[in-house]
C-alpha cells in the first residue's frame, strides 16, 4: 500500500512539474489606464471610448477612440487628443516608429501619421480593414477577415494576395520581411508563407477552433508577432472551459508552442513590435502588461 501511495504522489509531482515547464514567464500588470480620467483630456470627455492602443518603448503610445477620434502621448507626457478625427470608428492599428503609424476600421478608410499621432491623413482605401502588419513605412498588410492584401507605398495603394486554400477567417497577420509572412484563422490553424503570399504553408493547430470566439468582433480579439521566422507568440479570447486569455509562444515557428500564464478583462488586444509588452483595452480600463 505504501508503495502504490509513493507512486500516486510521484505522478502527481511530475505532472505539476510538466504544467509549471509549460507555463513559462508569465505577464504581468505594468501600467493601467482610466479611459476617461487618463485618456481622453477633460474637455472631452464624450463616449468615444477606446477601441485600439499600442505602444512603442515605454513612454510612447497612440490609441484610437469611437467614432474615429484619436489620442497619443509622447515621452510620458498627459494624453492630448488628436488635431484628426474621421467620423468612423478604427480598429487596426500599427506604430512603426515614434513618426509614422498606420490605422484602419469601418467603411475603408486607410489612415496614416507622420507627426507622431497628432495630425492624421487617409491615404488609401480598403473595406474593412480590421488587422495591419507593417515592415517599415512603407511595405505593410492589411486584412479584413476574408481578404488580405499588401502595399509598398505607405498605404496609397493594395493589391490583393491569394489566401491559403483552406483559410477561414482570418484572426490575425504579421508579415516579418517582404517575403516571409504568417497568417492565423479562426479554425486555429497556422500559415506561414515564404515568398510574399504566393504560397502558403499550414504549420498545423495551435489552438482548438471549438474554443474560440465564435462571433465576429469589430476590435481584434486575438493578436499575433513574430521576432523572426522561428520566434513568436499569439495571445487569443478562448470562451472554454472559462473565458479568459489564451498566451503562446513558441520557438519553432509555430510547430509546438508554450503556454504563458496572461490574466486580463475581454477587449481588443495589441503586441508591441518587440513583443515584450501586450495592450488590452475594454470600455473603462487600458491595461498594458510586460514580462
């Protein structure tokens, strides 16, 4: 009987072991936001409410409001508010360096800014532009969640790529060189495409379809970013066996992946281009977390 005990309690260590080896440098809360206290400047105060916001380094961010108001805050100064605002509300948005960012959402509008956030101009037109992955100012993807399409002008122009065979909705996009470029769908699979979306590779599931967020959302729900070919994480909403943050990462370019433990309220859900810092935004709270 002592033997069948010490066995029971040997498997039991071992299997706590290998949970704790799979979830591996957990995020944490490293800066919290009120949307109207900290966000929005007092004067107004409207129900915008965020719908997007990413960061660049630790004291540089834009976010997005309702009805295509937009916010930013330059070396940890206060949140001012844009000279721009578009009548539509944003939901993609992408920051390439303390200059130019892109953004996109409702009807087709493509935005862009070279001012750091303050003034922002449209620059080209895609429908439904819900995700963006930008290389540098001027080569980039945007997506909606049945098309894909990249540019090499900034935005002027897209011209619309081939999705994999079986795609279904697309979740998310990040694009690493003008070449070499993944693609996440809502059945949980992983595409990896070498040479500019001519062809595409499935690097197999990552995560169960049956638990992810079955409805459409306007703000993405899932985010996606690689380092390099090998190097990435992808965070998603799964709705079982409770609803919380899903966090991968993995080493291998998506052929096995590592459970992060990410506590966090449903939003819209950003990566920061070093992939050290995730931003999630509901209606009252802007949360950024780091590892």
């Amino acid at each position: 009987m002592k033997k069948f005990y010490l066995a029971v309690s040997l498997v039991m260590i071992l299997t706590f072991m290998l949970i704790c080896l799979s979830c591996k440098d957990g995020w944490k809360v490293a800066a919290e936001y009120d949307v109207k206290k900290d966000i929005m400047p007092a004067k107004d105060q409207r129900n915008f409410g965020v719908t997007g916001i990413n960061f660049l380094g630790k004291n540089f961010g834009i976010a997005m409001g309702g009805m295509g108001y937009y916010f930013y805050m330059h070396e940890k100064d206060a949140w001012k508010m844009s000279e721009s605002s578009f009548g539509m509300s944003m939901f993609a948005l992408e920051i390439v360096d303390e200059q130019y960012a892109f953004s996109s959402g409702k009807g087709k509008l493509v935005c862009r800014t070279d001012d750091g956030g303050i003034t922002w101009n449209q620059v080209g037109s895609f429908l439904n532009g819900k995700y963006l992955s930008f290389i540098d100012r001027n080569n980039g993807w945007i997506a909606s969640e049945k098309q894909l399409a990249k540019t090499e002008d900034g935005g002027v122009t897209f011209q619309e790529l081939t999705l994999p065979e079986n795609c279904k909705k697309i979740r998310a996009i990040n694009l690493l060189d003008s070449r070499n470029g993944y693609l996440f769908d809502s059945d949980g699979k992983l595409y990896f495409t070498p040479d500019g979306g001519a062809n595409w590779e499935e690097r197999g599931m990552c995560v169960d379809p049956s638990v992810m967020v079955k409805r459409d959302t306007e703000s993405p729900v899932t985010a996606m970013r690689f380092s390099d070919a090998e190097t990435g994480m992808l965070i998603t909403w799964v709705m079982e066996p409770e609803k919380k943050w899903m966090a991968l990462a993995t080493e291998n370019g998506g052929k096995s992946w590592d459970v992060q433990k990410m506590d966090g309220p449903f939003g819209s859900i950003y990566i920061t281009r070093d992939n050290n810092s995730v931003t999630i935004a509901d209606s009252k709270v802007v949360t950024r977390y780091s590892r």
